[in-house]
C-alpha cells in the first residue's frame, strides 16, 4: 500500500514539514513530561483513524520504555487504572479538544478545570498547541493515506536539524 502522494518527494510539503518540526520542538521542550506527550499524541491519533501517527507515536513510546500495558490501554483510559490522574486530564483534553465536530461544546468546564489541577500556565499551553499540532498532522495523513507500519523510532529526527 502506497500513500496517495509522496509529501517527502514534494519541496512545498518538506518546507511545511521543516516548520511543522519546528513547531513540535517547541512542545518538545516545554515543561509537560514526555509521557503525558505521548498519550496525548497516540489517543488524539486513534481518535482520528491516523494509522501512519499512531504506529509512529507508540513506537517512540516503547522505545522510550513505556510500557506495553500503558500503550495497550490508552483507547480505554478511562478504565483503566495505569493512568495517573493529571495524565487522565490531558487525555480527556485530548479526546475533547480532537472531537470538537462530534461535541458541539468542545472542551468541557469540568475538563478544563482538571487541566488546570495539574499543570501549570506553561504545560497548558504546550497541551493546548500539542493537541493542535497532531490533530493537524492526523489529517495531513488521513488526507495522502500514509500508511502505517514501517516507522522506525527517530527516522524524523533530521527533520529538526
């Protein structure tokens, strides 16, 4: 299976992909723990049926030790119980801030609320823009059809170079 179009063959598409990178590393470097990055970024993209940003993102995470339980559970963070408390707010953000078509609302009072329990102005915002940020790139993929499962942890890293 191929993507419908070749972003990294295209001059236009790598300059936006450049800038995008950039952007990443700016949450990359931000004060919210790596962790809670990459729960936000695996549920916003199971959400999303983005096989190429979910095969990348759990494949960083078990390279970066995340356990197989953790990354099993995330589309079912509710019930499980391997999820702490501040990671179940950014997660319910995720899902709020990702369904923002299907929940005319957007992000609830109450999730909001929890957000702010446990992060401070800084890992907002950087949970804010990351929720921005993937749900962007989810489309991007959505949109070529890239297809998943032949990501190998760091084959983006030059992307930031």
């Amino acid at each position: 299976m191929d993507a419908r179009f070749n972003l990294f063959a295209n001059e236009i598409a790598m300059k936006f992909g450049k800038r995008f990178a950039g952007a990443a590393l700016a949450i990359d470097q931000s004060p919210l723990p790596k962790a809670t990055r990459t729960l936000v970024e695996i549920r916003a993209s199971q959400i999303n049926g983005c096989g190429f940003c979910t095969d990348m993102h759990t494949k960083d995470a078990a390279a970066a030790g995340e356990t197989p339980v953790r990354l099993n559970l995330v589309a079912a963070w509710r019930e499980a119980t391997v999820f702490t408390e501040a990671e179940r707010a950014a997660l319910a953000l995720a899902e709020e801030g990702t369904r923002l078509a299907d929940a005319h609302h957007g992000v609830s009072d109450d999730t909001w609320d929890q957000v702010c329990k446990h992060y401070d102005e800084d890992q907002i915002a950087a949970l804010v823009c990351l929720v921005a940020l993937i749900n962007a790139a989810n489309r991007i993929n959505v949109i070529v059809r890239n297809p998943a499962g032949t990501y190998e942890p760091g084959m983006f890293a030059s992307m930031t170079s």
